[in-house]
C-alpha cells in the first residue's frame, strides 16, 4: 500500500523499468492493481493536476 506524504523529494519526471526476466507476474498484477486503484479513487487525478502533469 502507498502512503502519501508532504516531503518532496524530488520534482522531476519518474519512470518505473522493469526487466522481463525479473519482475513475476505477480508483481506487475499488483503494480497495475495498485494503479488502477489510484485512478478510481480519483487520487491519481488529484496528483496529476496538483503537479500540473498532463
């Protein structure tokens, strides 16, 4: 589970790699899951226009 918190640590663009011989199904299931969650619950949203992300 994600927790947010006030502390920024770092502004710039952060993109997530990962390697095909590494990362379980599993993983990518609960990583996707974990994101879709953020989407309806409207969290995602919130995050993208506070930081003015399109």
């Amino acid at each position: 589970m994600f927790t947010i918190n006030s502390l920024i640590i770092n502004e710039d663009p952060v993109y997530f790699a990962f390697s095909k011989k590494r990362t379980s199904i599993e993983r990518l299931q609960r990583l996707t899951q974990a994101f879709e969650r953020l989407k309806r619950s409207g969290k995602l949203n919130q995050i993208t226009e506070k930081y003015s992300v399109n």
